[in-house]
C-alpha cells in the first residue's frame, strides 16, 4: 500500500517547476538497505550499491547489489548480510542461488539483495537494466573500498580465489550443503 502510495503520487499532475520527486533518502525501507550495506561492507564486499525502484516495479523497492572476489566470499556476504538484517530487524530470507554459482539473492520483501562475483555482475548487468532507478548514495555507511568497483588481480583468477577462499572459510560454516 505505501508503494502504490508512493507511484500514484509520483503519477499526480504537478504544477510546472513545482514537482521534485521523493528522494530515495526518505524512504522508509533505507534504514534497511543501510544495514544491509555495512553488513556487505563488514565482509569486504565491493561495487555495493542501493538503487530505488519502487517507481519501476510493483515487486520491490530497493536492489542492493554487491560483489565478492570469490564464491567462497560471496556466501561469507550472503551469511553476514542475513545475520546482521535478523538481529537487527528481526527479518530473515532464505537464499536463492548458490553462492558457487557466482549469484546469491536475498529477498527481504521490499528489498532485494544481489551478491555476485565479478565475473556474474559483469555478466548479467542489473544496474544497467535498473539504471532508471533512484540511487541511494552509500557512501556515509560504507568503506571507499566498499564502493569501489573490483578489479582484476595480479595473481591467476585460481590463485586469487584460493586465497580468499581461506580467509573466508574459517569464518563462515557452508549453509548450502
């Protein structure tokens, strides 16, 4: 109801140089998608962003997307962003996807959260086809290093992936299996 609230306002008829519309700030769901960000953030996730797209879909009101340099890094995400959401908001959302895929989603409702790896987010391309969204900036809840897009590393994509791999897997059980 607050959604279509939100639309049908967005809908009105204004007066010319009257309309500026709502700014994804005051919307009720970004002390949501703020935990989620840090949550992503505390886990070394990267390329995190919140776009509002409750003016484009009925189903949802935000997307977060991040990414990990891992699959290993990307469950270890997936893990603290739900730990965090729960404790925080009482919230829980099962995962869909596998984080060996490369694509775990986390729906909590009116938010949607998109952790990939480099490799998936470059492939598949969200931001681009929600680029019509509203951004919500980021950047007083979560690292430089958080909003910064990943980049390649020295070392072969293997030896990248072990790597972290072991640094991820002594923090996090596998819930998947």
């Amino acid at each position: 109801e607050r959604r279509r609230d939100l639309v049908r306002g967005m809908m009105l008829p204004q007066p010319k140089g009257a309309f500026s519309p709502p700014q994804p700030e005051d919307d009720p769901d970004t002390p949501l998608v703020y935990a989620i960000a840090r949550a992503g953030d505390d886990r070394r996730a990267q390329a995190i962003r919140a776009i509002r797209v409750s003016a484009l879909t009925p189903s949802t009101s935000f997307f977060v997307t991040m990414t990990g340099k891992s699959t290993t890094q990307v469950q270890a995400i997936s893990n603290n962003v739900r730990t965090d959401v729960e404790e925080q908001f009482g919230l829980d959302a099962l995962p869909q996807g596998d984080p060996r895929s490369g694509w775990v989603v986390l729906d909590f409702g009116d938010v949607m959260v998109h952790i990939f790896t480099r490799e998936q987010k470059e492939f598949y391309d969200l931001e681009s086809l929600w680029r019509n969204g509203q951004h919500l900036p980021l950047d007083k809840v979560v690292s430089p290093e958080g909003l910064m897009e990943p980049t390649e590393e020295g070392t072969s994509g293997l030896e990248a992936e072990e790597a972290i791999d072991q640094i991820w897997d002594d923090d996090d059980a596998d819930i998947w299996g």
